[in-house]
C-alpha cells in the first residue's frame, strides 16, 4: 500500500473531502459510517454502486460546497432528489454524490396558486400540502418519486391531458451553476437556461427550488379501472383506439398491462387495465364518456366512482417499493391500428409474471398543445406513448426481464415517432449515453442543449444524466 503525499491524487480528494466535512450543514456519509449502506442506495436495485462519500445537503448552501469538492477533487459527482431515476444517475461508483433528499419544504400560496418546493421534496410531500387547498400540481403517478429528477425530464401522470407535464407548469426555478452561480430561470430570466431545464435534466446546474403552478381540482375525481381479460385485449385496443378521437381533455387514460400482486385480490393473472382519471366536478359526463367505452369493449371487471386525488395518487405506490430492480424503455407512436394492435397484444401477453408492466399513456390535450420548441421536451406530435418497465426482486431475472424491455422496444420500434422521453430510459444504451441523449432529443433540441450546455457547465460536471456534452453540437 503506498502512502498519499502532498500533489497526488488520493491526498487532494481526502482534503477536499476533509474540508467539505467542516463546511456542511448537513452530513458526509462515506463507507465506514453505519448510515452509508442505506444511503447509497437508489430506488433501482440493480444500481449497486459505491460512492466515495456522500453528502446530504442540510442547506442550499451545502450545494455550493459540494461543487466547491467537486471542482477540488475531481470526483464524478452524482444529483440525488428522490432517489428514483431508473438508469441510476443519482449515484455514481468511487464518486460524490449530492444528496438534496432533506431539503424537502414546500409552501403554497393559495391565492397566487403558486407551490414552491425544495429539491428533495417527493411527489407525496406536495400533494400533502396542496390538497388542503384543493389545488394539485401535475405530476407522475407513484407518489415517492422525486419532484426534481421527474420536473426537469417532464413529468407525465393522471393530469397530462388535462394541465400538462410537470415542466409545462414550472414557472421558474433557482439554480445553483458549476461555477457557483445563483441564477433564478423564468420566462423572463435567463430564458435560455429555463429552456433548457424544462426537459434537458440535470445537465445545466443544481435546482435548488422550483415553483409551480398549480391547477384548482374538484373535491372528488371521477377514477376508475376497466379490467379486461387477454382473450379481449384486441378488441379492447381498437375501441380504446376509437374512443380516444377528440377525447375531452377533462379525461386522462392510461393502459397498463399487468400482472397484480395479491393484495389487489385481482388473481395471479394478466390483465389489460385502461385506468382513467376524469378531472371535472361533472362525474355524468364522465361516466356517460366511460360507457360509451365499455358498450365497444365490455370490461370483464371494473371499478368506477369518486375518489380524492392523493388517494388516486398513491394507488399504485406499494407494487414499486424502493430495490425493485428496473430496466425501461419508451417510446411515442401514433397509430393505433390492427397490425400496431397485433404486435402491442404479441409481447403483451407473454408477460405472464409479476415485475413487468406495459403501459400506453393517450397524450395529446393540453400536453399536445404546447408549441414543440417552447421547451427542451422532446416530442409533443405523437397520440399515444409506450413504457416498458420492470420492477422485479429477483437478480436471478435481470438477464431475461431486461431483454423482455429490449425486445418489445424494438417491436414498436418500426411504428415510433421522433423523441424519446428521457426519465423512462435505462442505463444501458446500445449506442453510448451521447447518441442516446442526442436520438432522444432529435438534432434541432440536441443542438440548442449543447449551446445552453457551454455556456452553463462547460467542463461537464454535470454529467450524470442523459448527457448533452459540450463540444458535440454538430
Ligand atoms: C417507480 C417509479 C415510477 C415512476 N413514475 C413516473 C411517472 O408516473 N411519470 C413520470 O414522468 N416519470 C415517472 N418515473 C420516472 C421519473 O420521472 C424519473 O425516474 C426521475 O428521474 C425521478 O426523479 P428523482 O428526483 O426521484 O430521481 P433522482 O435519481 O434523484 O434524480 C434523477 C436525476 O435528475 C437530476 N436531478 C435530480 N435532482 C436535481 C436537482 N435538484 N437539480 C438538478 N438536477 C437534478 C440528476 O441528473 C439526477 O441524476 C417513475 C420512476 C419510478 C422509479
């Protein structure tokens, strides 16, 4: 074993890290602490790295001493929030991760409908505090998952249709650079930089608050879930395909293919689900919408009626417990046709097991509506999205369930349209991190990412992520 001296490389980390000991507000958890195998943990087990240390912010101003280490060391840092990335870029092996999971305040302002929330703030924390004004800001539809890592990749959930992605309602955001600037980001400031955070991820500095919109919400929704068997998932498809022609945009669909754990009481079997939630006081209109559905396609189960929104929320929460190992794919397609309808229902029906799901997510309303280039998001044109994730406990089925992902991506591939949502990616891409990000984008984004990229983190710091990297523009 060699000893560390003065100027090598092992002697400069330890100092960094020294220092950043006596700076924190918070805490520096690294492997011989008893806190550190539970800290270095992310929501997908399959993630299993180990950080040299790990810093919990206590305070805004922790971030800027992290980066502080970070520019000493030269550690690979990693940005936590809720933890739940899938390609597992809130933590990185040997590196620093920046863990904001304490700073997790939010305040609402009733009158302004504005909600500001702190970066390690989760989807539940907010709708705890906005509920009690029956106000709601849209967001993903398993409420641990963090608000910033979901915010700044777009955020897609139960209120798309209706109010948009999670980034159509940010209206600024606090930003901490790899220089240690404090930037604020809006429509008015810094405009570029709040282009490219709405979309672009973490690639352009640490967000330290964001602050929303937020959407009033009757008292009740109208939610439900239509259960059909495989021997009608066809049919199913083709009526849901019809019915979602000039769907009201107060109706907001998801199809799930799924096998259920026991709790549901729904069998060990697998099921088409066309899940809704219906965002209007007028619970008729909604039901008359549903059964013009259920006449083309009779459900073989179904459970309809008012619910509360936290409760819809949080419905699914228990079947992703965090360690749930996970590989995911996406994309966007259009057509909802009988030879789409063939391959959608090939792949779907293999999934005899509990672990993955399929989901088809109806876009289009008001998500639709934002025009392509106000944001970083990649693609607004396509009706429908495709999401296969896994979420099984058994590493004994990684090889196979990660396949399962690939294949069926590559099935719907043919019938995809441009862009691919960056929060639904897994970590292994075929074609590198950069093709990755620079495909997922499309050229024209991709181009005006890099440019926003130089000018803001130039040295790409930030690059866990699907990173945009400076120099690559064309
Ligand atoms: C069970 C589950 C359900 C999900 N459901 C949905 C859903 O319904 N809809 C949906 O749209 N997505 C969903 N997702 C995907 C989710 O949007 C992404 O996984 C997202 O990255 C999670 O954000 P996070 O803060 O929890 O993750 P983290 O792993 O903490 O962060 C992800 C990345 O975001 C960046 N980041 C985090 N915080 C900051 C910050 N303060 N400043 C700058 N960069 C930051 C970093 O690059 C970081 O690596 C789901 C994921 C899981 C695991």
């Amino acid at each position: 074993m060699t000893t560390p001296h003065q100027g090598d490389p092992e002697s400069t980390i330890d100092r960094a890290l020294q220092q950043l000991r006596g700076a924190l507000s918070g805490s520096l958890i690294e492997p011989q602490d008893l806190q550190y195998e539970d800290a270095r943990r992310v929501w997908n087990g399959m993630v299993d790295l180990r950080p040299r240390a790990i810093a919990r912010a206590g305070a805004v101003a922790d971030i800027d001493a992290v980066l502080d280490a970070v520019r000493q060391s030269g550690l690979t840092l990693a940005v936590r929030g809720g933890g739940h990335n899938v390609a597992g870029h809130g933590t990185v092996e040997g590196g620093l991760v920046l863990d904001l999971g304490q700073l997790r305040n939010v305040t609402v302002d009733p009158q302004q409908q504005l909600v500001t929330v702190e970066p390690g703030a989760t989807l539940a924390e907010v709708d705890a505090a906005t509920t009690a004004h029956d106000l709601a800001v849209p967001f993903g539809v398993i409420s641990a998952t963090g608000v910033a890592g979901l915010t700044l990749g777009g955020g897609v959930g139960w209120l798309t249709r209706s109010y948009g992605l999670s980034l159509d309602n940010l209206q600024s955001a606090d930003v901490v650079t790899a220089e240690g600037e404090h930037l604020h980001a809006s429509r008015e400031e810094n405009t570029e930089l709040f282009w490219g955070l709405r979309g672009g991820g973490g690639n352009f500095g640490v967000v330290s608050s964001f602050t929303f919109r937020a959407r009033r919400l009757p008292a009740s929704l109208l939610g439900g879930n239509l259960f059909y068997r495989p021997e009608h998932w066809e049919k199913a498809l083709a009526a849901f395909g019809s019915w979602t022609r000039g769907l009201p945009e107060e109706m907001n669909p998801i199809i799930s293919f799924l096998v259920l754990p026991p709790e549901f009481g729904m069998g060990g079997e697998p099921w088409m689900i066309i899940g809704f939630a219906w965002v209007s006081e007028n619970h008729q209109a909604g039901l008359d919408l549903v059964q013009q559905l259920a006449v083309e396609a009779p459900p073989d189960e179904q459970e309809v009626g008012p619910v509360r929104w936290v409760e819809w929320q949080s419905a699914m929460d228990s079947v992703f417990p965090k360690g749930s190992r996970g590989y995911w794919k996406n994309l966007s397609f259009s057509r909802l046709d009988e030879e789409v309808i063939k391959v959608l229902v090939g792949f779907a029906s293999e999934v005899t097991w509990h672990g993955t799901g399929i989901d088809i997510h109806h876009m289009e309303g008001a998500f639709g509506r934002v025009a392509e280039d106000a944001t970083a998001f990649p693609t607004r044109s396509a009706r429908y999205w495709l999401n296969v994730y896994g979420f099984w406990r058994d590493p004994e089925e990684d090889a196979r369930l990660t396949a399962f992902a690939r294949k069926a991506h590559a099935l719907m591939r043919p019938f995809a349209e441009h862009g691919e949502y960056v929060n639904f990616l897994g970590a292994e891409l075929p074609t590198g991190e950069e093709d990755a990000a620079r495909q997922a984008y499309g050229q024209d984004k991709y181009q005006r990412l890099v440019a926003i990229k130089e000018r803001y983190d130039p040295q790409n710091i930030f690059r866990l992520n699907h990173n945009i990297s400076p120099g690559q523009g064309s």
